[in-house]
C-alpha cells in the first residue's frame, strides 16, 4: 500500500495518492491532471477511481478530465448530483482497491454531500481518515458555504449537522487514525486551520476546540459561526463548474497560450475588453507597467486573490508575466475556473517599453523614507489593507484599515484627492489594492515596501492594539 499528500501550497491544498496492487484512487484532484497519470504509470498501476470529498468551493477539481483521460470512475457520497456520469456511494460502502478498502463515511455539515473516507489497510486495520472539509487539523469545515442551496439550510442547520458527523462519525474512531484534511493554513475553508498538514486523531481531540466534548451542540455552533468572514465571491461559481463540468484543461492551456507583440496586445485589450493581469513581483511592477494593468504576483496566494479581485470568472485576461512561466500561470488560473486567458505578451513588459509604448508607474517607498516624512507631518495618512483581524492584533496607531479583501467599500471610505501611504503585512496584497485604485483613477497612493513587518521591526513608530468595536470593521 501506498498513500501519499500531493499539497499545493498556493491553494493550502490536500489531493491524495493511494495504490495498492497496481490499483490506484485519487482523492480531490486538482484541475491540471498529467501528474496523477505520471505517477501512475512510473507505478505501473491504473487510475481506478476518483473520489470526491464534496463540491469543492476554492477550486475547480480535475475529476472530469481525469475520469476520461483514464477510465477512472468518479465517486461522490450521498447527495450529490452532478451533471456528468459518476457513482454515488451509500454511507457506510467498502470500495475495495487491490488488498485495501475505503470505506465511505457521509459527514454532512460543511455541505450536505460531505464525506469522508476511512484508508482500511491489508490486515484489516483502520489506519487513515481523508476528511475533506469536514475537519482540518486544528479547525472545521465552514458551514455557511451550502446555505443558499435551499431556503431551509441555514448556517446554524450546517453547523449543527457538522457537529453530529464529527461526534457520531469521526470520534469514535482510533485515536491513532492519521488524518489527512482537503485543506491547511491560508484556505479561505475554514478559519483556524494549522500549517500541519496531517496529525494524529487522538492529537486532534485534544487540541482541536471544535472536537471538545464539553461542548454542547449549542455551544459548539456558537464557536464553529463565530468570526466568520464573507468567502470570495467566486466560491459559488466554481461550485457550479464542479457540478456541471468544464472545459478541459487542455483545452484551456491551448487557448491562453497565444504569445502576442506589442502592438498585437494593445490591440486585443482595446477590442476585447480584456483585462490586462501583470503577474511579474510587486517591486519590478512599481517601476514600470501597462497603464490600467492590476499586479497579482504569481510568487504569492496568487490563486485565492485573483478569485477575490476577479469577480467575473469569465472575465477575459490578457497577461504580462515573467519570461517562460506562462502556462504556470494559465494553469493556475484555471484551478479556480479562470478559463479565459487569451493570450500574453510576448516578450514580457521589456517588448511593450522598448515598442515606445505607455508607461505607468507606482512610488515606493521604504520604512525609513516614510518616518521622514511622519516628522515632518504627524498627520500624514496610512492605509492598512490586512485582514481586519490582523490590524485587531496590532497596528500603526492612527492607521487606517481598508482591507484589500472588501476592497470595494474600502475605496469608499478613500478621499480621491488624499495622499495615502499604503502597508500590507509585506508588501504583496499593498501591491494589489494600489494597482486596482490606480486603474480606477486613484492616483495618490504611495507604497510602502516590505509593509508591517518592517515597519514594526523599524521601532519608529507607535503600534497599538486595535480598539475600535468589531461592528464598525469595513
């Protein structure tokens, strides 16, 4: 028997590989498929099934594509009624593949379909639980996200059968069952997730708040609901992808893959509509751009954030990357649904400036230019774009927080014709929120590299704990 996590960190998530006798499962693929197939074949073994822990929200799962790329049967538990051909498995099935069994535990709660599935190995012994989103290590699945599939469902109803499923499903499994969660720390799934990507259960019960037995069910919705913020508006359209299916991601890569010249890309944005999404670092893009053009650098939470700035998954893009790293960049994309890149600059931004065309650039400053400045004008305005709950735990004193999150009611709250210094945590999601003002016409918005970690470690200024009420966060 073999299991192993394939963990991509830009999406903190968990597919997973198991074979036994030349058979092999897949569990929540990612969008881009080849390698569960490579794997494969140096295993000299057959892709038989492919489960599916739920419809996943943050991602576009490569269950469709790998099913027809190798005969793989796609498996989902009780509930679930997707358009495409697949099998639906009752609570409580063995599947066998080759001498091992997967047992199918439904665990409504974090959707209704929700299910886990318990690895039993040769001997008979129960050794592995694949969660899904119905427990992380150090955190629950958020039960708020299948809400609005009918006027019944509240997130209490949710949260109230995530709590059944954890006590009568999973706990009373052996403590020293290795789970092995859908999703780690930085998954917009849940709110406390660890950076540990698997743990013990026996460890989980003791440390996780959401498996304390001296919680009531009452209490544990209280704790599940507590804090949650609104999750990005594209979850509920690559839900929709995952139950209705999509193009492939062959496809989607043959598309994107159109290498344009200067000239030919100013054309395309100009007729098209595209969006223009430069992916180069945050810094190299200060320096020079393509007016108009938003920064979402790929070496970052590069897929959440576009699904949080990119409203329209259908939105066409136009992209300026770094030299050789375009289908990287396609691919990623169109794991959560972005499937409409049609093409990117040839050459990179050099080809566009050295064409004579138009530039824009974005001022940056460091921590030290900006306590220059505070001396001289000890009203001078900064803008905090971190999570509210990050500025909660501290923050410049008189720092404004817009977080880049609701960026839309955050450039309400802006004065267009202010001067604004604006930090992140380091200088990564600053670089977003100043790029879409700027193309929407702010054009007083000042950088501040390497953001609050300088800043605090810079010991020039005050940092104070956050003392507004939370009912008056943007």
């Amino acid at each position: 028997m073999k299991v192993e996590q394939i963990y991509t960190g830009c999406l903190a998530q968990g597919a997973y590989y198991i074979m036994s006798e030349g058979e092999v499962a897949i569990i929540d693929p990612l969008r881009e498929v080849q390698s569960y197939i490579n794997k494969a074949e140096l295993d000299k073994a057959k892709i038989k099934y492919v489960l599916e822990t739920h419809f996943h929200a943050d991602f576009v799962s490569g269950h469709i594509d790998l099913a027809k790329k190798t005969g793989a049967k796609i498996i989902y538990g009780p509930n679930a009624a997707p358009n495409f051909e697949f099998y639906s498995a009752k609570d409580g099935e063995e599947i066998k593949l080759g001498k091992v069994t997967i047992k199918v535990l439904h665990t409504p709660g974090h959707t209704m379909e929700s299910t886990c599935y318990l690895l039993i190995d040769e001997q008979g012994k129960q050794v592995a639980l694949f969660s899904g989103d119905t427990l992380f290590i150090g955190d629950v699945g958020r039960p708020d996200l299948a809400q609005k599939v009918s006027a019944e469902l509240t997130q209490d109803i949710l949260a109230g059968y995530l709590f059944d499923s954890l006590r009568n499903k999973i706990m009373p499994l052996s403590d020293d069952i290795i789970i092995y969660p859908a999703h780690g720390a930085g998954s917009a799934c849940g709110k406390k997730m660890s950076t540990e990507t698997q743990d013990t259960l026996g460890h989980q019960k003791q440390t996780n708040y959401a498996l304390d037995l001296n919680l009531s069910k009452s209490e544990f919705i209280a704790a599940v609901l507590d804090g949650l913020v609104a999750p990005p508006g594209y979850f509920p359209l690559n839900v929709m992808m995952n139950i209705q299916g999509y193009e492939s991601i062959d496809e989607v890569l043959e598309r994107g893959q159109h290498a344009l010249s200067a000239a030919a890309f100013e054309v395309a944005a100009n007729e098209t509509g595209a969006l223009i999404l430069d992916t180069r670092d945050a810094q190299t893009f200060t320096k020079g751009f393509i007016p108009n053009s938003i920064n979402i650098g790929i070496d970052g939470s590069f897929a959440p954030w576009v699904g949080a700035m990119i409203p329209d998954i259908k939105q066409k893009i136009l992209l300026v990357a770094e030299l050789g790293r375009e289908a990287e960049i396609i691919t990623r994309l169109a794991r959560v649904g972005y499937d409409y890149t049609i093409g990117y600059l040839d050459g990179g931004f050099e080809a566009w400036a050295n064409a004579g065309k138009e530039v824009d650039y974005i001022t940056s400053i460091d921590t030290a230019a900006l306590v220059n400045i505070k001396s001289t004008d000890p009203t001078v305005k900064i803008l905090d774009v971190r999570k509210a709950s990050e500025y909660k735990s501290e923050h410049i004193k008189n720092a404004q927080n817009a977080p880049l999150d609701f960026i839309n009611e955050s450039m309400a709250a802006i004065d267009k014709e202010q001067t604004y210094y604006v930090h992140c945590a380091g200088g990564y999601r600053s670089m977003i929120f100043i790029s879409i003002l700027k193309a929407r016409g702010f054009k007083n918005l000042i950088d501040i590299k390497g953001g609050f970690k300088e800043i605090k470690e810079s010991k020039q200024f005050k940092i104070t704990d956050y003392s507004i009420p939370t009912s008056l966060l943007l």
